[in-house]
C-alpha cells in the first residue's frame, strides 16, 4: 500500500513502511508510537549538496518526527569522498548525533587525527588493531534511553579487512551491558552479505542498515528476532547523477576508459535514509519505513566539487 507525501516539488516521494502484524508492506504509521524511541539513519552524505540538505532538513524532521537521535554516514561529505573536521562540523551542528563511515573514510588526509580526537566519528570496527579511531560508540540524550551504533565494513568485493561476522557478536554483547538500543551501519556491496550480516544479529540489535552502494533497497522488514533491516539507505545528495557525481564524465569514462575528474552533481537532492521506531525496554524494533525527503539547491550557484581522478565508487 502506497501512499504519497506532498512536496512542493514536481514530483512526489512514495513512503514503504513495515510493522510487525501487517502482511508485507503496510502504510506508515500516522503519530508514531508512544515511548518508542526514534532514530534516524541518513544514507551516504555526498558532498555539498548532501550536506546542505542535511543542514536544512535534519532540524525540521528533529521536530516533525519527534526524533530522539540521528546517525549518518560521512564517508562522502568532503568533495564527494572522504570527511573532514569541518564536514563534520556541519553535520554535528545540523543535529546529527554519530556520523559512521566506511572504506573512503581515509579519502582525505586530516581523517586520522579526526578519528582521533572526535569519538562521535566511527570507521569501521573490523579494521586490524592499532588503526587510528573506533568502530562503535555510545551517545546519551538527556531523558532518553542511550543509543549504541556500531559501524562494520563488508568483504565482498570491498578491501580485505578482519571478519566482521566474528568480531561484531562480541561489541554487540558488550555493549548490550550499557543499553539494549544498538544500531548497526555495515559498509558492504554483496546484498547477500548484507542480508546474512543482519540475519546473524537478528535478536540482538535494534537495526542494522546497509551503505555503500549509493542505491536505495525496498526491503525494509524487521526480522523475527526485532532486528529492523534495511539493505542499502541510497545516498544524501544529487539525485540527477551517477552515484552523486556528474553524468557526463562517468560516461566519458566506460566510453573511454581514460580518468575523469569526478565532480559532486548538484541536481534533485534528497535526503535518503530510514525511520526506525524502538521499544526502549527490549530494544526490539516496532517499526522501519524508508524516508526520502527533497530539498531544492538555492538558485546561486556552487563550486564544483570534485575528488577523483580515477573513478570507483563514490
């Protein structure tokens, strides 16, 4: 069942939601439920535009929503790849309460001494020891339940990096002694990792929402343990893109297969992520929808960004 969402823009934003006790896909619920505790998950940040975005909508959905806590990932917010202490200034200061990350996290070269000295920064917790950062944190709000996020990267096809099926179990249960409300950001391109990643943790934690790819997923469900899943979030950013960079150089790039200058697109951004409602005393999820909020870009225009040289994935 669809139902769409008035926007002042030329087109509309159609809103998936589950719940336990419906049969598929069901509409969002209307207010809510009392006592659940909100969290937001942006999807990957990219560049300018998705940080603007985030800055002008991130405060409105705090109040409108009724939101206890918002955790985006960063990993793109400085030209397209990469963060810095000033990106992430900016999402902080729109009201954004962790920032994770993910394989680009090291894009920029200030990355490590901000992983350092801002514990609100994750990068992935099976990264080998030793490496600069920390893969999981906990935040408290005053007269909420404090929320728990955890930040792993996937192995399919990503750089080799520790099993993160081994070593997330064990900072789940050590961080189940400080609050049942844990949600899991896994940096992964396998679907199918992702979906045995989250099938593992059924039970155990609130959420787990997939980034990565830049391609929102419909598969919002909470497992039978309560586990809230989402395969990929999609990305905050330039929509009229490829992945949130120009179309025309990614183009010249497969027709050429010679570098490109990557810029960060600037057209139809949205802010993408997920809404997941949380009982407070199990830590079970109660609900998942999807949210795709647009936001139109201020008519003057903006440098262009750009950070690659050589293409991947932005």
């Amino acid at each position: 069942m669809l139902q769409a969402r008035k926007v002042p823009a030329a087109f509309r934003v159609w809103v998936l939601s589950h719940r336990p006790g419906c049969e598929g896909f069901c509409c969002r619920p209307g207010r809510g439920r009392l006592g659940a505790v909100k969290l937001l998950f942006i999807g990957d940040v990219v560049g300018r535009p998705g940080r603007q975005a985030v800055q002008a909508l991130v405060p409105r959905l705090r109040s409108e929503l009724g939101l206890d806590y918002v955790v985006a990932n960063g990993e793109n917010s400085a030209g397209g790849a990469g963060i810095t202490s000033k990106t992430a200034a900016e999402l902080f200061a729109a009201g954004v309460d962790v920032i994770t990350t993910g394989d680009h996290v090291w894009d920029q070269k200030e990355a490590a001494q901000l992983l350092e000295t801002e514990p609100r920064v994750l990068r992935p917790l099976n990264y080998p020891p030793g490496v600069p950062g920390r893969g999981s944190c906990l935040v408290r709000q005053e007269g909420k339940p404090p929320l728990a996020v955890i930040n792993a990267q996937g192995r399919t096809f990503m750089p080799a990096l520790e099993n993160p099926f081994l070593l997330v179990p064990p900072e789940v249960e050590r961080l189940r002694q400080e609050t049942p409300i844990i949600l899991v950001d896994f940096h992964a391109e396998a679907t199918s990792e992702k979906i045995a990643f989250g099938r593992l943790l059924d039970g155990r934690v609130s959420a787990v929402i997939g980034t990565h790819t830049h391609v929102p997923t419909a598969d919002e469900q909470i497992f039978p343990g309560g586990t809230a899943y989402l395969t990929d979030a999609g990305f905050t950013g330039p929509q009229e893109s490829v992945l949130g960079r120009e179309i025309a150089p990614v183009l010249r790039r497969f027709l050429t297969q010679c570098p490109q200058r990557f810029e960060v697109a600037r057209n139809r951004v949205m802010l993408l992520g997920a809404l997941i409602e949380v009982d407070p005393a199990t830590g079970r999820a109660v609900s998942i929808r999807r949210i795709a909020e647009p936001w139109a870009v201020e008519s003057a225009p903006a440098p262009a960004e750009s950070s690659s040289l050589n293409g991947g994935s932005a």
